[in-house]
C-alpha cells in the first residue's frame, strides 16, 4: 500500500481526523511511526550485514552497523576466523558474571560470546584481530521513512516504491495503529483509547501468524518436492 493510501484510509477510517484538527505532517509522523512498531513487533524484513571486526574492541554500535536495525534474527552473529565463518552464542552479562566472573579482564581471543545492551552488541571474549567485513549481522530492519505518495512501508531493500507482496496485510495493522494513536489527540475517552490499543496488538498478532504459517506451509512444499 502506498503512502498516499495511507494517509487517505487514515483520514477516511478514523471519524474525526480531519486536516483542520490532524494536520499532513502529523498524520505523516503518526504513519511512519506506525510502519516501524509494525516492523518491530512482527519482525517481518530479514537482512543481512557485515561488518568490521577491531582488534581490542570489545563494543559495537548496532545503529552504525546497521542503521535500519530493529531486532536480531534468530540466526545472530558469526565471525570469520581466517578460514571459516563460526556462529557466535548469545549470552547475557548476568551470565557471563555468573559463570565467568573476572570475564571482563581476561584477555583477547577469538570471540566464543556476543551479549547486548541497548544498541551496543559485544563480544567476550574481545577480539585479538582485525577483520575487515569479518563479521556477519543477521537481523530484522525497518522500512525506510515514507516520504513520496509512491513509497511503501514493507518494501524491498533498497527500493521504497517496491512492496513485498506477502507483507500487504500488515498495511491494516499501520491503520490500527494510526486509530490508536490518534484516539487521544481526538478527545477519546481512556476506554476507548484502550480498546483501540488492544485491537491493534491483537489484530498484528493474527497477520503475523497468518504470514508465519504460509511461509512454513512454503517450505514444507519445497521440501517434498526435494524428497521426489
């Protein structure tokens, strides 16, 4: 769905938004915030990235790795060890202070851990040596900030007026989330304004189970075709 769709099923599915009370820019803002929760919560765009390994740096900027990053994808981190990639186990520090508690002064190795905090990826043990794109990120990201009428939210990477056909629904999921937010500029009451919250976060959960489940219905077709 396009941006200009948007804005228009915005208007039209939300009773009182007119742009004498929500103005373009406002509603554009609410939009485009709406595409990135969708993004996050449903986890919808796979990518990947790699990225300079330093030696003696323990700490990693995800924004800076990956400036369109909202979640981690199952299949995380590897590093390249001169002559294999290796994946890389996720921990947290709370694990790491239990089980190796003088963990933060032993020394640099090929990392055999990654914890995170915030937007900060690290590593234990830290690195001894440098690698230029020695280090894959397996993530989720965000569409791109619509801003042209021909923009889409789900699109391809790279290409903001391509949608990814199997992510159209989630475009109803924007709209809810624009209805919930613009509940209480509106003058809706709490009730309603929590009605409109869960409508949203129960109505995603839906798409993404109905999206979740043609992809796994995909691939077990792919799989029988290989048996044959």
């Amino acid at each position: 769905m396009q941006f200009s769709d948007l804005q228009t099923l915005a208007r039209l599915y939300t009773a009182g938004a007119k742009k004498t009370v929500i103005n373009d820019v406002q509603l554009k803002l609410i939009i485009n915030q709406g595409a990135i929760d969708v993004a996050t919560l449903s986890k919808c765009m796979p990518k990947t990235k790699t990225f300079d390994v330093t030696g003696s740096q323990r700490d990693y900027s995800l924004p800076t790795i990956a400036s369109d990053y909202v979640a981690m994808d199952k299949s995380g981190v590897w590093l390249y060890n001169g002559s294999q990639w290796k994946e890389i186990e996720k921990k947290t520090k709370k694990y790491l202070d239990e089980r190796y508690t003088n963990w933060r002064s032993m020394g640099e190795s090929f990392p055999i851990f990654y914890y995170m905090k915030g937007d900060t990826l690290s590593f234990y043990k830290t690195p001894d040596e440098t690698r230029a794109s020695g280090g894959e990120l397996n993530y989720f990201r965000k569409g791109q900030t619509m801003t042209d009428d021909s923009d889409t939210p789900f699109h391809v990477d790279g290409d903001k007026t391509t949608e990814i056909t199997s992510l159209l629904t989630l475009s109803d999921s924007i709209l809810d989330y624009v209805r919930w937010k613009l509940s209480e500029p509106l003058s809706k009451g709490t009730e309603e304004i929590i009605s409109r919250q869960k409508e949203y976060y129960s109505a995603l959960r839906g798409r993404m189970n109905a999206i979740n489940e043609e992809i796994d219905l995909n691939s077990s077709r792919k799989n029988k075709r290989r048996v044959k």
